[in-house]
C-alpha cells in the first residue's frame, strides 16, 4: 500500500486479511511465535495474492472491449511515468529541444504527411467515389434517429474530448441533441464544409520505430470531438456502400 493508504487496485477483502494475519506473526522474532507457524502464514499470504492478481488481470482482459478504462488505468499505474519526447533533427538536420518547437515540428511533419501525400486535390478526386453515391442514390438524408442511435452508442468512458464537452454529456442529451445535428450534418454533407471546431484534435505522437530524434518515426493518434465522430460513421457507411457496388467487390479482401 501507497503513503497515502491507498489499496492497488487487485487487493480485495480477503488479501486484507491475510496481509492482517502475516502481520499479527511478525512477533516471531522476539520468540513469541515459531518460526514455522509464521511460514505457514505467509506463504498463504503469498498465494492468495498471486492468485487475485491473476484474476484481477483475466478479469480486465475479458471487460477491455466494453469497460476500457479499468485497463488503461491499471496500465498507467504500472508505468514508471510519462517521458518526454527526446530531442528531435528538423530537416536541416539541426537538433530541436524546447518542447513548443518540437510540438511544431511533429505538426508540421504529420500535416505534411495527411494533406500533401494523401489527400486528393478538390479538382482530382478519386472518380465517383462520392459524386457518384449522389448520382445515383441522390443526396444524402441524414435521419434524426439514426443520429439519436449513435449518440447512445457514444463510448462514455473516453477522455474529455477538445471541445471540453464529455461524451457522456452528449449519450444522456441524444433525445434533445439528435435534431440539430440532423440538421448540421446534413449541411455539411451538401456544402462539404464542416464546423471549426470539429477540425481541432488532441495529438499524441507515438514512436513507431528506428531512431527517436527522427520526426517520421511517429505517428500521430488523435482524439476528435464526440460529434465530428458521429458525422465520420456516415461518411463511412456512404464509402462503404460506394464500394460494395464496384463489379468484384469482396468484402474480406477490401478490409472493409
């Protein structure tokens, strides 16, 4: 146990007690108990908590898909503590050590990375795949209930997303909030714009591999706001429908 008396997480009742009992037999150095007795005691200690632990761990790994944050917390407990990012080369080779230029080294190398290499320009996009969804089906109708549905599917044990607005506040307002972002969405499929504030992201750059000072040596993970993600679930059911009635579409091949 912690200064603060704070129990980790895997000590129940019943490793308390046995902790109590190997401590009521510590008097065996003074005689008072034999040593055998308090063997016994606390090689029974020592199996009891080998055993919780393994349990606790099976316990966490069976509930990761639907309760996350027990797991990341018991993980972030044995982490010995964050570590900054070592010092990084920008490309003239020279060595970036203050925390804000390496922040805006790794932006701009992640930007360059998902709008130069990836991104198609406006007048140069793949033919048909969206144009063509609106051709044929017409444009899109966003349902309120379809929105409503996903709202309750919000995952609320997340963290605070950059807008400051909790997902758990957005799941328990779905009834009231389904309506206008019916309305937003539908807007911005027509307009293929989208709010300033869906455009922010909490980024974490994560090392891959090979060498830390390289800034092409991470990748970024980024945590968007809980409605930017809700809109992101139709544009992958349009592009998935897209594909599904290209001629030799397969399912399992296409990893959609």
């Amino acid at each position: 146990m912690s200064q603060q008396g704070k129990c980790p997480a895997w000590i129940g009742n019943k490793v308390l007690k046995e902790l109590n009992k190997k401590r009521t037999y510590h008097p065996w150095k003074e005689g008072q108990v034999s040593l055998e007795v308090f063997k016994a005691i606390a090689k029974a200690c020592g199996e009891k908590i080998k055993d919780t632990k393994a349990q606790f761990k099976l316990k966490l790994a069976m509930l990761v898909k639907g309760k996350k944050k027990g797991f990341y917390k018991y993980i972030n407990g044995k982490r010995k503590g964050k570590t900054n990012i070592c010092s990084l080369l920008d490309e003239r080779g020279n060595t970036v050590t203050a925390d804000e230029e390496k922040a805006e080294l790794l932006n701009t190398y992640f930007a360059s990375v998902f709008s130069g290499k990836m991104a198609y320009p406006q007048d140069n996009s793949p033919p048909g795949l969206v144009d063509g969804a609106r051709e044929q089906n017409g444009p899109l109708v966003i349902q309120e209930e379809a929105v409503r549905e996903l709202l309750s599917c919000l995952d609320v044990h997340k963290s605070l997303d950059p807008d400051g607005i909790h997902s758990r506040v957005m799941r328990e307002l779905g009834d009231e909030l389904a309506k206008l972002f019916s309305i937003i969405y539908q807007q911005s499929w027509l307009t293929g714009e989208v709010p300033d504030d869906w455009k922010l992201a909490n980024v974490t750059p994560i090392h891959k591999n090979s060498g830390k000072e390289n800034p092409g040596n991470y990748r970024p993970v980024s945590l968007t706001s809980a409605p930017s993600k809700v809109m992101e679930q139709f544009i992958l059911s349009v592009i998935t429908q897209h594909f599904r009635r290209r001629p030799g579409y397969q399912t399992q091949g296409a990893g959609v």
